[in-house]
C-alpha cells in the first residue's frame, strides 16, 4: 500500500512539474541590453528587435521591420536560432531569453499573458 501511494504522489508531482514548464514557442521583443555595465533601452538606440519562434522550429526575426528566416531548437537551458547570418544562443531565464554577445547583453521577453 505504501509503495502504491508513493508512486501516486511521485507521478503527481511529475504532472504538476510538466504543467509548470514553458514553451519557448512565442514572439519576443528586446526590451533591454546593457554594453560595457551600462543599460540602454532599445528604443534610445532606435532598435526594434522581434523574435517570432513558431512551434515548428521554424520562424522570423525582425530588426527594424526587416524579416529574416530562421530555424530555432530548445535545449534544457537554452534556445539556438540559426539564420543567414549565422548561429546564436539564447540563455532562457524563466519565460525570457537572453543573448550575450560582444560584450553586450540583450533581454528578449515574452507579453505578459492576460489573467482570467
């Protein structure tokens, strides 16, 4: 009887686990990046960066309106986009991505989602 209800609760909490996770599949927006310890807004700098990563491995990445097509694959801690201009990989941080790149910082974020 023990070993029944230990099992219960060790498959119960693997549920609740699984329904915890994320799905990096969205569209993301970079809303900060530091350069050399400073912290700029993109828009300071006149930047809108939109990462779309459809559920496909598939999607787009826009920079200033201009969309480029990528192909995308998730690992434990992090994301891989590969396009025509190369390799780069995001480190997720809850729902968020993060790029470190040259010396900068860039912070992609999902839209909060709406409360029911």
């Amino acid at each position: 009887m023990k070993r029944i209800l230990s099992v219960s609760l060790a498959v119960l909490l693997l549920i609740c686990l699984v329904g915890c996770s994320h799905a990096v599949g969205g569209t993301y927006t970079l809303t900060r990046a530091t350069y050399d310890g400073k912290e700029v807004t993109p828009s300071s700098l006149g930047m809108n960066v939109v990462l779309t990563l459809d559920e496909n491995g598939l999607g787009t990445a826009s920079w200033n309106g201009e969309n480029l097509e990528i192909t995308w694959a998730e690992t434990d801690d992090a994301v891989t986009l590969e396009g025509v201009n190369g390799t780069l990989v995001f480190t997720k941080a809850g729902k968020d991505l993060i790029l470190h790149d040259k010396g900068a910082i860039l912070y992609f974020t999902l839209p909060e989602e709406p409360e029911d």
